[in-house]
C-alpha cells in the first residue's frame, strides 16, 4: 500500500524495470494502473522485492494485486455449484476475493516462482477471510492450458468462461 509521503517519482522507476514478454497486461498494469488503482482504494498490489547487489535499489521479482470483486454466475453453473459458491441461496451475482494480476519478472524469473507468488496471496486473502468472511478467491486467466493447469495445480477449479472478458475463471475455496 502506498503510504503517505511516498516517493512516486522513485516508485514509478522502480516499476518500470519490470518486464514480462509472456504477458504485456501483467507488465502494464504494473507500470500503468497499480498506482491508480492503489490510490483509487481498488486494490493493493504487492510487490516482492530484493535488493540489488552493489547498490540500494530493489529488484522486483515479481508481483500481485489484491481486490474484493464479485462473480455473476453464468446460467450454465449447476444449482449445486451456485449455492457452494454463494453458502446460501442460489443468488448468481456472489463476493469474492480476487486476485488481479501475478506476476514474475523476466529478468528475475529463476529467483521465485509462481507457486511462491500465489502462496503470498493466499496468506494476505485468508488473513481478511478471518477477518471478514468470505467463501472463494477468483481468479481470471486467458484460455491458455499451460495458464489453466498452473492455477489447477495451486488449488483453482474453473467455473466458467465470462462473456465479456472471454477469460476462464476460477475459484479456490477458504
């Protein structure tokens, strides 16, 4: 979260280092929307950060942003799927937590994994779900199989396809 007096100018350059080919929407939020949104109270991106040899500025390995969102559950989700997202009832639009945007930077790729990534979101998420409530984490990731099976293996199940953004969601349980 930025903190009152940050150095935007500082912060803004230390963004920019941040590259990622595999996925320039990872990259430009970063650079571009992070701090609107973060200022906007939209969400709270986290970088994970070390410090570079020889001098005092932090590389960014990698990142996440955090928000609370919702799902609008599609007329195709079963009954019974619809009220395990939603704990009860069978209402389609349900809170969520949401996990933006994640990612590694090219240039740091070997120093952490996405796996470590989506374990520091998890522990931010379930200290709110403590907190607050909530059922589910959603996250939204293009129709790629290598993008599926990673969020698979870190404990999402797809739901569904959103009509608007043609992304795959999926969900992972508290």
């Amino acid at each position: 979260m930025l903190k009152p007096g940050s150095d935007l100018s500082r912060i803004k350059k230390d963004l920019a280092g941040f590259k990622c080919v595999r996925d320039f929407d990872v990259e430009g939020f970063l650079r571009e929307d992070a701090i609107p949104f973060e200022k906007a109270h939209k969400s709270r991106t986290y970088l994970v950060v070390k410090k570079r040899p020889r001098n005092q500025d932090l590389a960014i390995l990698g990142y996440f942003s955090l928000a609370i969102s919702r799902m609008r559950i599609s007329k195709g989700v079963s009954r019974s799927k619809v009220r395990k997202l939603n704990g009860i009832g069978e209402k389609r639009d349900v809170p969520c937590y949401l996990i933006g945007q994640l990612g590694k930077n090219d240039e740091y790729s070997g120093d952490i994994d996405g796996n470590r990534l989506i374990s520091y979101a998890m522990s931010f998420l379930q200290n709110g779900h403590e907190q607050l409530g909530g059922r589910f984490v959603r996250v939204d990731c293009r129709d790629v199989t290598a993008l599926c099976k990673f969020y698979e293996r870190n404990g999402f199940t797809s739901y569904q396809k959103d009509r608007e953004s043609n992304l795959i969601q999926s969900v992972r349980y508290f």
